[in-house]
C-alpha cells in the first residue's frame, strides 16, 4: 500500500461523508499522485473502449469522473461526446476547467449516483470507480440497466477489490442471465509504482 495518507483513507470509507471529505481534500494533490504511481487503468480502459466502439462520436458517460483524468484518456482517444460526475464537487470543479473534455458535468450523491435517463448513453466507463469501499457490485448491474440494447459498460477492477469474490460473480451473473455479454476481461498494470493490477471489464447489454 502506499504511504500516501489519501490512499490510506481510501481503503477506510465509512459512509457519503467521509467520502466527500476525504476526496475534497485530495483533489488539488490527486493528478499528482496518480502521475507518481504510474496510473494505467484509464489508458487500457481506453484502448478497450477502440476495439468494441470504433465510432468516436458515441455518447460516453464517465463515472466516477474525478478531476477529469479518465475525460482526458477518452479525448486522446478521439472521443468526442463524454459528460460524467462525481460525488465530490472539489473534483469536479477541476474537471470542469478542463478545456474541451466534458460537455456536461455533474456533481452526484450516493443515493442517487446515476441521475441521466436510461438509454441515453451508448457507453458508460467507470475506472477506478467499483471498487470495495467505493461502489458494491450491485453497481454493475444498475449500470447495465442504464444502457441501451447492445450499450457498452467498460470498468476496471484493482486486485485488492477483486480479493471480494462478489464482483466477478456479479459479471457472471450479468451474463448467465442473459442481461450482458463478456466481450473482454484482460489483466494488467493499474498503478505500476504500487504493483497493482487491475482487470478490465467490457460487458455488453443484450
């Protein structure tokens, strides 16, 4: 783990509270330490995202947007209609300065996290977002739900969350239901300086 005490709050979570505080008060620093450990969730996510949706016009829903790094890996993809929120409003003024990135911008609550119409998008991305401690598995399932027939939700799962045997289950049973399709579950680096991995995601709603 690393020594970086917002990493440390970040295992730590208790509630809606402590988690707007903790990343309020990481937003001016969190660039940085994600640039210090090497971040490459965003730019796999990314390049999955290239194989299943070649049309870079497609409306993209960032969740869990942050201060705009995963809008970022999506624009130098050459994606052009992203909106996305975030549950800390800190956050997401920094996002929004961002120039060109983001359309729309929201800042969400737990309770209700996910206030967009279904159907409306064709790809919804979450990275670094479910997570244990951030978002229980039941949240692949309600983001399916917001997609439209044939709808991409494209995530990442860091190895400390996927130790919780429920998410993967969660993917399973997307599928074995017959609500999504698997297309792609690839292993590799999610913060290099840390030695963490992380699986990528790319499930299809049928």
């Amino acid at each position: 783990m690393s020594d970086n005490p917002f990493m440390k709050r970040a295992y730590q979570l208790k509630d809606q509270g402590e988690t707007q505080a903790m990343y309020g008060d990481w937003a001016e620093s969190y660039d940085q330490t994600m640039k210090d450990h090497d971040y490459q969730s965003p730019r796999r996510i990314v390049e999955a995202l290239q194989r299943h949706c070649p049309d870079r016009d497609a409306f993209i829903f960032d969740v869990g947007c942050g201060t705009g790094l995963s809008g970022q890996a999506l624009a130098a993809g050459g994606y052009t209609h992203i909106d996305g929120s975030d549950v800390s409003p800190e956050m997401v003024a920094i996002a929004r300065s961002l120039d060109g990135i983001y359309q729309n911008l929201d800042v969400v609550t737990l309770d209700n996290p996910f206030p967009f119409d279904d159907g409306h998008y064709q790809v919804i991305t979450a990275m670094g977002v479910i997570a244990d401690k951030h978002a229980p598995p039941e949240t692949i399932d309600q983001l399916l739900d917001k997609l439209p027939q044939n709808g991409l939700l494209i995530f990442s799962l860091n190895n400390h969350t996927l130790e919780n045997p429920a998410y993967m289950a969660a993917c399973h049973a997307a599928q074995s239901s017959g609500k999504a399709t698997i297309l792609e579950q690839e292993s590799g680096p999610h913060m290099v300086k840390l030695g963490m991995t992380s699986k990528i995601m790319v499930l299809q709603k049928n």
